[in-house]
C-alpha cells in the first residue's frame, strides 16, 4: 500500500496547525507573569519620561503623530488628492469627520 503525495502532505499540515494550536493556548499561561512585569517596566518608564502618545507610523507627518496633524502640508487635504503612504489608508478619518 502506497501512499499517496497529496495524504502526507495533508498529514503533515493538520499536525502542524494542530502543534500550532497548542503552542498558541500553552504559551500565555507560561508567560503570564513574565509579561506581568514587563508591562510594569515599561509603565513606569512611560511615567519616568513622561512620554506622550505612541508613534504609529514613520512615513509622512501627518501619520507619524495623528493628533498633531500639520495642516499646511501638500496634498494632505484635498478631497481628489491621491495617498502617498501606505499607512494613510489605515488610519481612519477623525470622529468630528465621520459625524457629517
């Protein structure tokens, strides 16, 4: 009895996802208490610093710091203007914005 290419390689997925699975339900609870106080070490420096927002992306200015757009920035405000970074398109229009 032979078996065929297609069976192994589908046996060799499943046991895969199914390692995968363990590792993704075994893991948080080994590392629940490390990660405890990793959080504490950085809020503590956070507060140390007094560090502001969080630097979502690199790109251009007025994705770098979304509250501290710079409005006088070409083709950032034009309604037809075309996007120049990749980030701009995740990043979701302001609130007052989407009230309209």
């Amino acid at each position: 009895m032979t078996i065929r290419k297609s069976t192994v390689l589908a046996i060799f997925f499943f046991t895969g996802v199914l390692a995968l699975g363990a590792i993704l339900l075994v893991h948080p609870r080994l590392a629940g208490e490390e990660y405890d106080t990793n959080l504490a070490q950085r809020k503590r420096l956070v507060r140390e610093l007094d560090l502001t927002d969080l630097c979502l992306f690199t790109e251009a200015r007025y994705t770098r710091h979304l509250s501290q757009a710079d409005l006088h920035s070409a083709f950032q405000d034009h309604p037809m203007a075309l996007e120049h970074f990749p980030s701009g398109s995740l990043v979701t229009p302001p609130q007052h914005l989407l009230k309209r």
